[in-house]
C-alpha cells in the first residue's frame, strides 16, 4: 500500500512551522530530513543545504531569529499527491539588524514519511529578497553593459 499524507498532516506542519515552536515542529520532521533552501548564502544566509532533524531545529531556533523575525507565514496554495506536498506562500518578516520589512514569496516542495517531513525544497523569490536584505536595488542592466553578462 502506497503512504498518501493527509491535509490534517501538512496543515499540522505549517502551524508548527510558521509558530516557531521547535518543541511543535521537531515530531513533525524526519530524523533523516533534507531541508534546502534557494539562494545565495553569501548574502542569504538561511539558505543552503542542511541534513538531519538537529540541523533544521538549529536553522528555525537560532540562525533565522539572529537575523529577523518572522512576522507572518501566509499559505497562498497547497497541493498533496500521494506523500508530496507542494504550497505557494508569502513570508513577511522585520529584519533584525534596523527593524525594516522584508516579504516575498516562496513555493515548498515536500516529501512526507509517516506524518513527518523526509524533505523540503524551498524556493524562494532569492532577487527579491536579496534586494530587500541589502536594502537597494540591483542594477543587473548596468553590470551587463560591462561585461559579458546577460541578464535574464
């Protein structure tokens, strides 16, 4: 018989996860977890590969607080096929650092071995919360008149 995750299950996680009660969160996730999150590290520093339960328990409890709080998790869409699960959603959070708001959109792709997450691909709108980490615009235009870079 084929493991199908139910609605309850993934809604259970979210709940858990956009509290930031790791005490909630640490039984819904899979000793084995894979957790990635696009981006780039050198300026998104909670993005990045992390392996085992203790890892992403570190990830939620420690780094993502140390640079800001998350101030709403809102959950556009989900879809559930058998034991994937798949949600669009929209992060609003103030950085620690000055206090001023960041909010972008982000899309989980997850796997689910008995009621807990095995895996978790985040991807995320990284250009514009790049910008909004670093507080200015990119101007990708003006450095692909000056090099071989085309921006896309």
């Amino acid at each position: 018989m084929t493991y199908t995750v139910s609605r309850a299950a993934v809604k259970a996680f979210y709940e858990a996860y956009a509290s930031h009660d790791t005490a909630r969160l640490a039984p819904l996730l899979h000793d084995d977890i894979e957790w990635t999150i696009s981006g780039p590290v050198e300026v998104l520093a909670w993005c990045g590969k992390r392996r085992g339960k203790a890892a992403v328990i570190d990830l939620v409890d420690r780094l993502i607080p140390s640079l800001f709080r998350v101030v709403n998790l809102t959950q556009e869409a989900m879809l559930i096929d058998g034991d994937r699960a798949a949600t669009l959603n929209r992060m609003s959070a103030r950085r620690c650092d000055d206090g001023r708001v960041i909010s972008y959109r982000l899309a989980h792709f997850m796997r689910f071995r008995d009621d807990q997450v095995i895996s978790n691909l985040s991807l995320i709108d990284s250009f514009d919360a790049v910008e909004q980490m670093l507080g200015h615009s990119l101007s990708v235009h003006d450095a692909a008149r000056s090099s071989d870079l085309v921006a896309v």
